[in-house]
C-alpha cells in the first residue's frame, strides 16, 4: 500500500495538483488601546472591549467552520 500523500492527511492552499484543497480562514487578534481588533483573512472583523469576548466570539466562529468541514486558524498578536 502506497504512503498517503500530505493533502490527504491535511491539505493546503497554493499547491497545484491536490485532491482536497482547504484554504484555511484565518483569525488575527490584536489590541488597539483598551479594545482587541479581530481581522479575518486580512480584513476587518470586530472590535472587542475584552480579549476574552475577542477569544469567544474567534471561538465559536471557527466552530461554525470546523463543523461545516472547513479550516481556520487564530493567531495572536
């Protein structure tokens, strides 16, 4: 039996060729002053007067995705 191929076990943008290709939605969470700034994919998302409601929210959105068979990340700044 032939090894799995690496997008069959978690698949990436910008490479040709693969079966499964997920593009990732990604998370940025920042403070700006005494708020937290959320982007997605670059774009402006919210402003959170807490990074714990800034977490939360980040959280059950990237639920929402992962149960529709997508991919995210978060990443903290």
């Amino acid at each position: 039996m032939a090894a799995p191929r690496w997008d069959d076990i978690w698949p990436t943008a910008g490479e040709t060729g693969l079966k499964h290709q997920v593009v990732p939605v990604r998370f940025c969470i920042l403070p700006r002053g005494k708020s937290w700034q959320v982007s997605r994919n670059a774009a402006f998302w919210g402003v959170f007067q807490s990074r714990t409601e800034a977490d939360n929210s980040v959280r059950q959105a990237m639920l929402a995705i992962f149960t529709a068979g997508g991919a995210a990340q978060v990443r903290f700044t």
